[in-house]
C-alpha cells in the first residue's frame, strides 16, 4: 500500500526530517523557544 503524504509528514515529525533527501545542515536548525536560556528581561 503507498503512504500517503500525511504518514509521511506525520512519519518525519519524530525523525524532525521532512525529505530525507536533504542533508541536514548546521546553518539551518530552528531553535525552540521553550528552550532559551536567554530570557528578555522587562523594564
């Protein structure tokens, strides 16, 4: 049976790939905002 693109896209969401064709580059890595460290501060 052919996947479909939602099990392909729900597929990459746990590999954090979208198209395994491209290389993962290190220029390119979104960063959670959950994760900042670096918080603003108020005035």
């Amino acid at each position: 049976m052919d996947e479909t693109f939602n099990d392909r896209f729900k597929d990459s969401l746990f590999t954090g790939f979208i198209d395994d064709s491209f290389e993962s580059e290190t220029l390119y890595q979104p960063e959670l905002l959950v994760n900042r460290k670096n918080l603003k501060r108020r005035f």
